[in-house]
C-alpha cells in the first residue's frame, strides 16, 4: 500500500471495513485510526473518506440461518442499524471525515419489479449478489459525493434499467 499511496498524487483515499464485519465498532478499532495515520504519511494532501458498505439481503444465509455468537445481527435491518451507527462512530472519531453512504442508497432504493422491492423479491438479481439493490447505486452515490450533492439527488437512482435506458 505504501508504493501505492506514494506512486501519485491522490485526491481522495477511500478506507472501508468488511461488510461481514461493518456492524459492530469494535472491528474498526484501533486499526481505523492507525490507517488514517498510515494514509496522511504517504499521501499527505489526500482527504480520507470513508465508504459505507450495506446490509446484505433479507435471503442472505446470515439472516436465514442466524448465528448463535453474541452481537451478530440476524436481520437485513439490525445489520444495517449496527453499520450505519459504527460507520458514523467511527468518520466523527477520526476527525469527522467525509461518508459516501452506498448503505443508505441501497436501504433506502427501492427497485420496482412486479409490483415488489428488491428487498422482498430476494431472486430479482442474477448473478446472486449480497447487494439489496441494483449495483449502480454505488458509483451514483460515489459520484453525488464528489459532486457535493445527496446520494438521492442523482439522476442514475430510483430508476429501473429500463428507464435508465430511455
């Protein structure tokens, strides 16, 4: 990473934890702030930004099967109550760094097909994905962000492929 960071000029540096882990807070910590740190040593002008991963879906094994350890969400909804809070925590400790909330867009996005959400029509995408929604989502949120709008706000969400098209 230290080659990377020093090979260019960086604009902006994105830091994310694991979606398996991104609903409790302990994971972020300490190694949150020791990667900032790394960042600002070798890419000193870039600004970190934090990239919020999402909840997986409601058909998700995770939900579907929930485990018996303490602290692990065992639904769509808990998962995305827990990352949403740890994200937030940890951007405000380390120096109330900037959020692009791909999360938010996809909990938030509701893809109509046959009159249903993805949410509720688990098959709706093919290749499976964890994703709840369709994966445009995060580069229109990443590019909202850069562009100082709401994730919302951008033309590429609340829209069918088909509209998309049009």
């Amino acid at each position: 990473m230290k080659e990377w960071l020093a090979a260019d000029q960086w604009d902006v540096v994105t830091i994310q934890m694991a979606s398996i882990k991104s609903h409790d807070i302990a994971n972020y910590r300490p190694s949150a702030s020791e990667l900032r740190d790394y960042i600002k040593k070798f890419a000193p002008n870039s600004e970190i930004v934090v990239h919020q991963t999402w909840a997986y879906r409601v058909d998700d094994p995770r939900f579907t099967k929930p485990s018996e350890k303490p602290g692990e969400p065992a639904t769509q909804e808990a998962m995305y109550t827990g990352l949403t809070s740890a994200y937030n925590t940890i951007a405000r400790e380390l120096g109330g760094l900037r959020i692009i909330p791909t999360g938010d867009a996809f909990t938030s996005q509701t893809t109509i097909l046959n009159g249903a959400s993805s949410r509720t029509l688990p098959s709706i995408q093919k290749p499976r994905s964890r994703a709840n929604c369709p994966i445009r989502s995060t580069p229109c949120t990443w590019l909202a962000v850069e562009e100082g709008q709401g994730w919302q706000d951008h033309p590429g969400h609340g829209r069918s492929s088909r509209e998309h098209r049009r």
